[in-house]
C-alpha cells in the first residue's frame, strides 16, 4: 500500500479517517513536522509560511482522486515521470465569537481532536483520452496556526504541467463543528497566486455529507462553462434547491419558496389566528419555505418555530460579524427591552400634555430593571443605552430626533407637513391629480356615494390663484390618496380596541417657490353600524376651531401615512419582494454566474432580516400589530397594496415618477425626464444614484451579454427570470406588465430594477425613521379616537371648546405604543459599524477582472460626486424643499455614513 508523503501532501489514502484525527493536540505537526504552537502575532505565520520550499518536482509520486460511481472520489495514481509544481495552500476560517482556541487547550494540557481539512483541487479541463472530467488533486490541510480570530490550515500539493488552471476547491470538514471558511489561497502556480473567496459555512461531515464546491473568481455563462466544472456547477444547483419536502434545519443550504403561513399562533390562542398571505385570496410574494408542522388548530398555519426561523446557513447574519450588530442580535434587544418600558409607560393612558413628550428626551434617560445582557447591549448600542458602572445603573435615552433639534415645533407646520411629502420618510405617495371632480373606485352599494367631499368652489378659493382645472392643466394640484385603500378595513378595524381608521384624501397645491401648500383633507367612514356613509373635508385656517380640527385632520391622515409608510413602502416593496429574487438567484444561478456575482451584494441578510422580522415585528400581536392604526389586519392591507398597486415594472425610479404623474418622458431634460416639482429631493438626488446604478450594471452587462443570442440561449438566467415571475410571484405571474427577457437591454432594465429597490429605495424609506418618526406628533403610528364633529356627541364637543389640546393628546399613541416604537426605530435605523455601502468595497470577482474593475471604479467616482452634489444641493437657498430656517437637510440618499442613527448612507441590502 502507498503511504502518504506527509501531513499537507497529496495523500496516500482517501479519504481520510476520523482515526487519523483523533491526535492530542500536544503532539500536532505542523506541515514541516515542527510541533504547533499558537502564533503570537501574522509576522511569525508570514515567517513559517515563507519557510516551506515551493519547487518543481518531476516526481509526484502522490494520489490524486477521480470520480466514481454516484459521485464518489477514488483515488488516480500520477505517473512517475509527470512534472509537477509544488504548491502551497493556504485556508483562512474566521472563528466564532467568544470560542475557545487551541491555545487555550494547549496551556490546560488537555487533549483535543487534531483539525483537518481536505481539500480538492479541481481543474477546469477534461482528461484528452476519455473526455471525462480529470480527477482533483486531494490534499490534507492541518491547523498550523490560529489566534482570536481566525485559524489557518496549510498544505503542499503537486500540480501536474498537464492539470490545466484550476476552477474550484473542494471542501470537507471532518471536524466537530462547523467553520466559517474565508478563502482558499494558493502560492506556487506557475500562473501565478491565487485566491478562492468561500465565505461559507462548511459543516461537519458527519452532519452533511454533500461537498461543498466553490469556484474561483471567473464568471461563466452556462455555455460558456469550463467542461472541466460543467457537472460540479449543476450539482451544486441541485444540492440548493432540495427536493420540497421534510423540516429545515439551521445547517441546510436549501432556497425554497412558500406562502405566508407562520404570522399567526393559533395553537396558543385562537385571537392570534391570521389568514394565509399568498394565493388567489390574499396575494402576496412568496418566502423562503421552511417546512415546519401545521399547527393543530388551524392546518393552514404553520407552527411558530421554537428557536430562529429557518433561512439558509449562509443567509444568516455571521457570529463573526463585528460586534455582532445584526438581526438576530438586535431584535433580541427589542424583545428584552420593550416589554420593560411598561416600568415607566402605561399601556392604554396618553401622555397628560406636551412637557411630557418632551421629557422622553431628558438627557439622563429612564432607569431600567437589571438585564443580564446591559453591557453588551451599551456597547451594541451606545447611542440608546447608558450604563453607570459604579452603581450598575442601566439607562435608556432617546436622542432628540434631527428636527426637533432643529425646529421644537416643527411638527406643526403646514408647510413641514407638505415638504416631507417630497423630502422626509414616505416620497414615494404623492401623485399628481389628472381627474376632476374626485371618485371612488370601490362599490357604493358597499361603501355608499364614490363622489368625494371636495368643492370645486371651496378648493378654488384655498388655491387662490387660479382655479382646479387650471392648475390641473398646469400640473400644480397634488394628492396623498389612501381612500380606496384603507376604506374596506374601516369597519373591521373600528371593532377594535384602541383604534380607529378612516379612507382619506389630502390636496397639495405647487406653489411658484416650489414648495408644496397643503389645501384641504377628506376623511371618510362607510356605512356601518346601522349608519350612513360619513365624510366631511377639513380645511387650514387660522380660527381657532377651525385650526384644531385640522389638526386632529392632519393627526389622522399623517397616521395613514405612516402606517402606508411602514406596511407597503418599506415592508411591501423593499424586504418583501426582494426575498422572491434571493430565493430565485440562488436556485438557478451558478455561484460563478456573471449575474449571480453582480447581485449578490445586494441580498446580503435580506432573509435573516425578514425572518426575524416574521417572529418579532409582523407577527401577530407583534410591535407592527401593537402600535399602528390597523392592528391585526396591518398585514392583509398589506396584502391588499400587493394586489392592487404592486407591478415590477413600477420599481424602477424613473417609471415609479411617470406612474404617480410626478415626471414625463424629456429627452432634452436631464435624466431623460422633466420633473413636475423641481425641488423633489428624493427624486433629485434619486435620479443620479439611479443613473450611476444603471450605468454600472449596462457596463457589466454588456461585458457579459455583446448580443440577444447569449441572453436567449442563457438557461440559467432565463430559468431565473421565470422563477421570479411563475414562483416567487406567483400570484401575478399571468400579469402583462412583466418584462420579457430576450435583449441585454431588457436584462439592464431588471437587474437594475431589483438592485435599486434593494439598495436606495430600501435607504430612503429606512434610516430615515427615527428622525420623522421619533418625537411621535410629527407621525402618530395610531389614531386611537374618532373625529370631534363625526357623531355629534355634546359631552365630547364640550370638552374639545374646553382642551382640545386633551383630546389630541389623548387621540395620540398611548404611553407604551409610543415608546415601543420610538425604540424600535431607534434600532432599526441605525448603521452597524461594518455596514457595507454602495460603491465603496469591490467585490473579488469584479476587482479581476480588468473591464469590471474599471467599471466598478467608474461607479464608485460616480457616487463620490452625488455626495458633493448633495451637500451642495442642502445649501442653495433657491432649494425650500432642503434648505431654511430649521429645516432638515435631506441626505437619505447620500451613499456613505458612518455607524449608528445618521439619516444617511446606502447600504447594497436590505441588512436591518
């Protein structure tokens, strides 16, 4: 029998047996035979690594692995005469946070499995005599050194002159644990060094089976595959998909769809039974399945899952990643902490006046019960958490929001509340009014008269300066219309408690600086309850009834939109329909896919967020269903957006300001479009990052894709594209407005469509929110009482002659409500330390690539401007919309920030 030349060197015998591991530590070698120490420092690995001879050899006389029978490796004998290069192989994994070291072991004395890893190196040709694929080089690598943070395995392989370049490394883990593999580095080649990015979970053998491939930074279309990796780069596509059936566990790496079945708990109360989200009832994208029990109550329900949901291994956000500021972590936050603000904040009483909303902000911040985790979450969170160490004092402190800071009484402002429709958290719901006189699209049978309240007479009169259809022929008469939307949920949601809800319509008129002027606001009730439909308009006014009744107008319809805000803009748009797309990439895309590669940044925790999110923030009697107006029927509205408003052709920026009238086509303007109000600071700064974001991906594309043919002939990106359409969209599969896929410009068009929403639609409607949202008048997440004039009641009319400054505050988010999601946007606006922003960090495929490279730098300067462009832009005094006396800056779509709450930065994905 051969025997193996050496730890690190092709190896005799394959594969290796957990016997051959079973070593005391104290007795491990390193590759030159020297016993393993922990090294102090890189200089001394740099120093040991440089100590090992690479040569040619002109005798191998060492096993390579070829492949037999149902997948398996047998092991290929190189012939005697073959000249090889030896080569060194270099594995970085990162380590878990807090785990024990080998060094740690050593200092005990205690004895501990030897870690190995085998590797195989495979070679993008095939054998010439057979035309199969040629067996990998298999070597062992051993743990040579390892510290804090990471550990590196070494060995020396012997590449045949006729191996060919290698495509991809296999790796197995024959250790105990899971490890997170960085890369595989490779010095020696006569090609030169090479790096083969992993970052990866790779599990123990003993726990999965499967060979984990990982190819090298060239990208491939399916035609174009090396017919050395052909079968290894379907394989690894079929190992991603599953077969549908069994439980996941939190080790698989299986991308799957399925409806939204686990929102509710029924099996532990019936009054937490929601209906399925997803099918011809309720539309709705789709998630990644899971495959948990139904519940015993309701079999269209899922079981809640009793730990974390399942999303695929390396979708989870790492152990590794800095401070651990990631989904897990901070939704944990949110459950630990939000229940003990009840110590402070009564659950169903208002804050008794003004001073002590106010007061949230005092700069000491409310003293909390004892936590295990106050450390951790003060230095998580520093900006939130205050510890006092000499007493163990554990604060929590709201910062005072941007404008509050700037102006205290911002959030009374008529001309604040027109500008934030253009510039503050929700940009995306102003539309221009093309129709007059104003209907209802819904059946009056149902919902009683569709005409609206408006008076052409009273709206002339508060326009002023011309009449309605004048300033709809000039394109100066705007709406905020949650009417047809919201009215169906009215009744329902009034048989709650501690609510209310209306259909609303608000008017905007453009005035000749730019700005908008809100003009008057509809608020109506359907039949119901034996009554008559009910509506009535408010108007601006300086009387004071008058003034007041706008008011508590304004409070009602700024609660639509927040809700609308959190549940369509954001939810809906952002991390709910992307998830289809992560799904979707992964399962018909090959990790070396050109496509693949440009959006995988872009998908970065997007599944880890959502499915954390389906356990804390959407879930029934979760913090969405706890504080905003619709309560328990918060994600059927959602569901209904889907259905009525959702098209993916509207994603793109440019078609979502032509849909909503806010833009036409100009060839002559720039951006190719004309915008109907100027100073539209979402859409200004909007439509450069979007013309940055465009140009990067046409530049790759291109690169990729010179004709129709290889877009068309394409069987994994046209598997894709149908997957989206046919799986993860399911319900609207059959719609017309779904683009087709035959050009590279139609491929231009999607890609940039999806890596837009990802990035800055998802920034522009997130980190924005604890500014406008967190002193809570300016955005009430509820209205909790009705309209002063709905039912005349003289007791209730009484008291608003009297305080109707009580009655406002009173309408207003409880005590509790409000600081649940003061805090929760406190979190989740907040930048992580390590945040991966747009344009800044290249990705290794594109930086080998010369042509990518160079388009990637493009793209990069490109960004670097528009953040010039926007601090420009937040100075000239021309701009209302961005500039004045206590107006917030708009800076949401400036690329790049620094950590914690900035009201800035792009991150590529949808991470928080």
């Amino acid at each position: 029998m051969l025997k193996s030349q050496g730890l690190g060197s092709s190896i005799g015998v394959a594969p290796v047996t957990l016997r051959h591991m079973q070593t005391s530590l104290a007795r491990r070698r390193n590759i030159d035979g020297s016993a393993l120490v922990p090294y102090q420092n890189n200089n001394d690995l740099q120093k040991k690594l440089r100590g090992i001879k690479i040569k040619n050899n002109d005798n191998n006389g060492g096993l390579r692995l070829m492949s037999g029978p149902s997948g398996t490796i047998k092991a290929a004998l190189a012939t005697a005469t073959e000249l090889t290069t030896s080569v060194i192989t270099k594995v970085v994994v990162k380590k878990i946070t807090g785990e024990i070291t080998s060094s740690t072991i050593i200092k005990e004395n205690q004895l501990a499995t030897q870690k190995v890893l085998q590797l195989g190196f495979a070679s993008i040709l095939t054998d010439p005599s057979t035309g199969a694929e040629k067996p990998p080089i298999m070597v062992q690598a051993n743990l040579i050194h390892e510290d804090v943070v990471e550990e590196i395995y070494v060995a020396k392989l012997e590449v045949p002159s006729n191996f060919g370049e290698i495509g991809a490394v296999i790796v197995e883990n024959f250790n105990q644990k899971e490890m997170f593999i960085k890369e595989v580095d490779l010095d020696g080649l006569t090609s030169g060094s090479l790096t083969i990015p992993c970052n990866s979970w790779v599990q123990p053998k003993t726990v999965d089976p499967t060979q984990r491939v990982f190819f090298t930074n060239k990208s491939y279309l399916p035609s174009q595959t090396p017919a050395g990796l052909i079968s290894m780069r379907e394989a690894e596509l079929v190992n991603l998909r599953g077969n549908g059936t069994g439980e996941r566990q939190s080790y698989d790496r299986i991308y799957d769809y399925d409806v939204y079945n686990d929102l509710g708990d029924p099996n532990k109360n019936e009054d937490l039974k929601r209906p399925v989200l997803g099918g011809p009832t309720r539309p709705y994208p789709r998630r990644c399945r899971t495959g948990r029990p139904p519940c015993q109550t309701d079999p269209q329900s899922e079981q809640k899952a009793k730990g974390s949901i399942y999303v695929p291994r390396d979708e989870t956000f790492s152990d590794i990643k800095q401070a651990q500021f990631n989904a897990s972590t901070l939704l944990s936050v949110l459950r630990t902490i939000i229940p003990n603000l009840q110590v402070h904040f009564d659950r169903n009483a208002g804050f008794p006046n003004f001073e002590s909303i106010d007061a949230l902000f005092d700069v000491d911040g409310f003293n909390l019960p004892p936590l295990e985790s106050t450390t951790s979450f003060k230095d998580l969170l520093p900006w939130i958490f205050k510890l006092i160490s000499e007493t163990g004092e554990f604060f929590l402190r709201f910062q005072i929001p941007e404008p509050m800071d700037r102006n205290k009484f911002f959030w009374l402002s008529d001309e604040e509340f027109a500008r934030q429709t253009l510039a503050g958290l929700n940009p995306h719901s102003i539309q221009l009014v093309t129709e007059w006189p104003l209907t209802s699209q819904l059946d009056p049978a149902v919902y009683g008269p569709p005409e609206s309240a408006f008076k052409t007479l009273n709206i002339d009169r508060q326009i002023g300066s011309m009449t309605v259809q004048e300033a709809i022929e000039k394109k100066k008469l705007f709406i905020l219309d949650y009417h047809d939307l919201l009215l169906p949920y009215v009744q329902p949601v009034r048989a709650l408690k501690g609510t209310t809800l209306y259909g609303s319509r608000t008017l905007f008129f453009l005035d000749e600086d730019g700005t908008l002027r809100p003009l008057a606001i509809e608020l109506t009730r359907p039949p119901m309850d034996g009554k008559p439909q009910w509506k009535r308009v408010y108007e601006p006014s300086e009387k004071a009834t008058s003034l007041w009744l706008w008011r508590f107008a304004k409070a009602h319809v700024l609660a639509h939109d927040a809700g609308y805000h959190q549940l369509v803009s954001h939810w809906l748009r952002t991390h709910c329909a992307v998830e289809p797309y992560v799904i979707a990439t992964n399962r018909q895309l090959s990790a070396m896919h050109p496509i693949y590669r440009l959006l995988h940044p872009h998908f970065r925790y997007t599944m880890e967020i959502n499915a954390s999110a389906r356990s804390t923030l959407i879930d029934a009697g979760g913090i969405i269903e706890s504080t905003f107006s619709p309560l328990k029927y918060s994600m059927e509205l959602s569901s209904s957006a889907y259905d009525l408003q959702w098209q993916f052709d509207l994603q793109a920026l440019p078609a979502d300001l032509i849909h909503r009238g806010l833009a036409e086509e100009d060839p002559t303007a720039s951006h190719g479009l004309k915008l109907h109000i100027k100073d539209y600071p979402y859409a200004n700064d909007g439509l450069i990052l979007w013309d940055a974001l465009k140009q990067w991906v046409t530049e790759y594309v291109n690169h990729y894709y010179p004709s129709s043919y290889l877009v068309t002939s394409d069987t994994e990106l046209q598997a894709w594209w149908n997957e989206i359409r046919t799986k993860g969209h399911a319900d609207k599969q059959n719609e017309p407005w779904w683009p087709v896929l035959n050009t590279p410009q139609d491929l231009i068009d999607i890609v940039t469509s999806i890596a837009w929403v990802a990035s800055a639609h998802h920034a522009a409607v997130n980190f924005g929110q604890y500014a406008y949202s967190g002193y809570f008048p300016n955005r009430p997440s509820i209205t909790r009482t009705n309209m002063p004039t709905e039912d005349y009641n003289p007791t209730l009319w009484k008291s608003f002659l009297e305080k109707p400054e009580d009655l406002l505050l009173n309408s207003f988010p409880s005590q509790y409500q409000a600081t649940q999601v003061m805090f929760t946007l406190n979190v989740l606006s907040s930048h992580s330390p390590d945040e991966e922003y747009l344009g800044k960090n290249m990705e290794p495929s594109w930086n080998d690539n010369p042509a990518i490279k160079a388009a990637f730098e493009r793209f990069s300067a490109r960004l670097k401007e528009l953040e010039l462009i926007i601090d420009t832009r937040n100075v000239d005094p021309i701009l209302k919309n961005r500039t004045g006396a206590g107006v917030t800056p708009y800076e949401l779509l400036k690329p790049l920030s620094g950590p914690g709450v900035t009201g800035k930065g792009v991150p590529y994905s949808i991470s928080i």
